[in-house]
C-alpha cells in the first residue's frame, strides 16, 4: 500500500483540482466510529462521509446484503427489467417518512438528483413555474440545485448561468434575526413570496428543517409548520430536503416529524443506503402519480446493489434503535460542547438537533445588523488542529464560521468521548 504522501503525488498528476478533500490522509479502512488511514494513523470520525454512513462503514447486516445481490445480479435496469428490491425500498420510504397519506417514490443516485426530481413533480403537478428556497440554503451541484444552493464560492463562483424561476427567501436564523419567533420569521418569509414571487406561480416551497452546509441553522418553533401551512393554502407542493437530517440523524426519522410536519414530498439519500449511492423522492401519491410513464427515471437510479444496502441498513436502525441512538449522543456531546461554549467565548452557539450537532465561532464582543461577528479563520484553525490530533470534524456555514459533528450512529461513547476531548484542546490552542 502506498503511502498518504506517495498517494497525494499521484493525486495531483491524475485528479481535477476542483474536487478539494478535508484531510490529506489516504483512508485504508474504517468501522463504527473510526478511520484508519494507510500509515496507520487512527481518526476519531465525527463526519460520517457527511452523514452517509449513519450506521457506520462497513455495518455488517449492509455487507451480507451487498454481497448477496453483487453475486445475483448488479444490474438490470429497472427501467428495463425490475426487480424486487427497489420496490421493498419504495415501501419502506413510504412506511418511515411523515404522514399516513397514500404514498409513491422514485429512486435515484444522488441528493442532487432527488431534489431536481422533487421540482419536476411540483411543477408538473402544478403547472406553476416557481421554486422558492432559503437564505443559506443548500441543494447540491448540478445546474437546477447550483441556482437552488445559496452559497456563491465554492458551489456556485463561475459556473453560471444558473436555471431560472428560483427565488430566495430569508430563513429563521434565531442567532442572527435578532430572536425573531418562527412565526413572526415565517410571516417575514411568505411577504417576500408573496410579493415578489406571486402565490399562484409557486410550484414548490423547497427546504431543509435544518440546514446543512449552510450551517446546521434549527429555524425557531412554528417556522417550519407556518411555511408549510402557507404552501397548502396557496397549492404549492411543500417539500423537505431531508437528505442530511434524514434516517435517525436528529433523533426521528426525519427531521420534519419534530415539529408535527408533513411535507407533501420528501427528498432522501445520504443516510439511507450505508454508504451506497441512493437517493429517493417520496411523497403524495396524487403529485408523484400526475407525471406520465417514463417522465422520472435514470439508467443507475435505484441501482439493485443499493437497494440491498438500504433494505439492509433500514433493518439496522431498526434492530439498534439508531433514532434512541442519536438522541443518546445528543445527550453526551451537547453538555461537552455546552461546557466548551462556557470556557470559551469565542463559541456563540451550540445547536442542532440528535447527532446533527454545531458551534458557531464568531469574534468576541463584535457584533453587526447580522448579530455576532463570524471568525472562519478561527474556525479553520480548530478545524486544522482537530485533524492533526486525530479528529475528522468538518466545518459549515454561509460564513464558514460553523464546526459540525455528524458521528456514526453507532458511535462508541469512549470515542465521543475522545473526540470532545481533541476538541477541547484544539480551542484551548
Ligand atoms: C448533500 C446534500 C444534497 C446533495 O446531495 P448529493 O448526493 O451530494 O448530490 C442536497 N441537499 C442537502 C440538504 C444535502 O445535505
């Protein structure tokens, strides 16, 4: 096996530039709650493969399934010939997400991709153009989620022009809008679509119940049932993009479930397929069922390898009750962070939700119409320090002044403990 060094020297010769990676190390394995990297070096994993591997790599129930189908089949099309296993995932993501309301899904291979697929049912559903999003907002890299994403560099800086009819609204942001109510934010929200956007020419009202790359943001009480109250009366489709808070991260299944909402569709992937590349769009089956045969699709989507995983890594959160289980490491990091945030005042809030959890560092005493000063540079640096001691942390936000922890569910309590530990000493340095 090569060295990380070696590996980084052919890296450079034969890998784009533009896809950037956190650490230099080369990983060589990893497991529950850690990463092992070709020289041997061990990392406590507080990232996940950014909330992907929710049951921990390698969850032995996802390799028996994966090496059981790989030897049948891996691959038919299910456009072409169908098999068994994307249909179990369909009924499971109809049984898992919010609501009891009859429901249809449609399999795909990335989160990108289930939100583009969640905007073409809304608007043909609707026959309405618009798609409103958030301040901070993130949706992935493909042209249609580029313009949907609200953060310029890196995602966005010289890759337009970007697809048309997406419109921003602000976001509860209860750090920085001055400790608005959710309602009061919501009502601030509807104004800006309702006259700039125009009810009737919305198709879709898209968010995520708690942000992810914009800075794991957990908009106040009512914010979310408002706005999702306002698309029903309106007839838009309300759609949550819960491909990072879903599958047990924040506690529930989805994340919409902790404020009683029911989203009309449901964009899924990171969480749900252990590692395998999976995405779906759940949701009332009378907007998914109004597009016409062949109009949702793709060659890989559903892949039978994945579905496996997914079935397989379903039945994991299930059996190890991985909901109880984020909620458990809520309950040991929350009161570390909390303890860190008392020591150091550069921390100007802990939040999120189950094992979704942040800081956001931001400049002492220093504060603007946007509330505390963010510090990215602080941020990096902790950041940098947490990963030469061993720590995978990643960082967030508009500002990039966020440090997120997105542990394996499956996580041991030693390593969280551990991992709270380099922490520590990294802000301490
Ligand atoms: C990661 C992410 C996406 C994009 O998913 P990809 O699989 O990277 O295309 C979309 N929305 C949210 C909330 C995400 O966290």
């Amino acid at each position: 096996m090569s060295s990380s060094a070696e590996l980084h020297k052919r890296r450079a010769a034969a890998v784009a530039r533009g896809v950037g990676s956190v650490i230099s190390s080369y990983v060589e394995r990893a497991g529950g709650g850690t990463l092992v990297d070709v020289d041997g070096r061990e990392w406590v994993d507080f990232a996940a493969g950014i909330a992907v591997t929710n049951v921990g790599n390698s969850a032995p129930r996802v390799v028996a399934a994966v090496r059981e189908q790989v030897e049948r089949f891996t691959h038919t099309c299910f456009m072409v010939a169908p098999y068994e296993q994307y249909v179990a995932v369909c009924e499971q993501l109809a049984a898992l997400t919010p609501g009891t309301f009859d429901k249809r899904s449609a399999l795909f291979n990335s989160g990108a991709e289930a939100v583009e697929n969640a905007v073409k049912v809304a608007r043909h559903a609707t026959g309405r153009p618009a798609v409103v999003v958030f301040d901070h907002a993130y949706h992935g890299r493909t042209n249609l989620t580029m313009a949907m994403t609200a953060k310029s560099m890196p995602y966005k800086h010289g890759f337009g022009p970007f697809a048309p009819e997406v419109y921003r609204a602000p976001m509860s942001y209860p750090l920085r809008d001055g400790g608005l109510s959710g309602v009061d934010a919501a009502v601030r929200a509807i104004e800006v679509i309702e006259k700039q956007v125009g009810a009737s020419n919305v198709a879709a009202v898209l968010i995520e119940p708690i942000q992810g790359e914009g800075g794991f943001v957990v908009p106040a009480p009512g914010f979310l049932p408002a706005i999702a109250a306002w698309a029903r009366e309106a007839g838009a489709v309300f759609v949550a993009d819960e491909i990072q808070t879903g599958f047990c991260r924040t506690g529930d299944w989805f994340a919409s479930s902790h404020e009683g909402v029911e989203p009309d569709l449901v964009a899924t992937a990171k969480g749900m397929a252990g590692g395998l590349p999976l995405a779906g769009v759940t949701g009332r089956a009378e907007l998914m069922d109004s597009v016409h045969p062949g109009g949702l699709g793709g060659t890989y989507g559903g892949n039978p390898i994945a579905c496996a995983a997914a079935l397989a890594a379903i039945e994991t959160m299930r059996e190890l009750d991985l909901c109880a289980a984020a909620r458990r490491i809520e309950s040991v990091l929350r009161p570390g962070l909390e303890e860190l945030a008392a020591r150091h005042p550069a921390i100007g809030e802990v939040r999120g939700r189950g094992a979704m959890l942040a800081i956001e560092l931001v400049v002492p005493g220093a504060s603007g119409p946007t509330g505390p000063e963010p510090d990215p540079v602080t941020t990096a640096r902790v950041a940098l320090a947490c990963h030469e001691a061993g720590l995978l942390v990643l960082t967030c936000g508009t500002h990039g002044n966020v440090l997120r922890f997105l542990p394996p569910l499956v996580i041991s309590d030693e390593h969280l403990a551990r991992g709270l530990k380099i922490l520590g000493s990294a802000l301490a340095s």
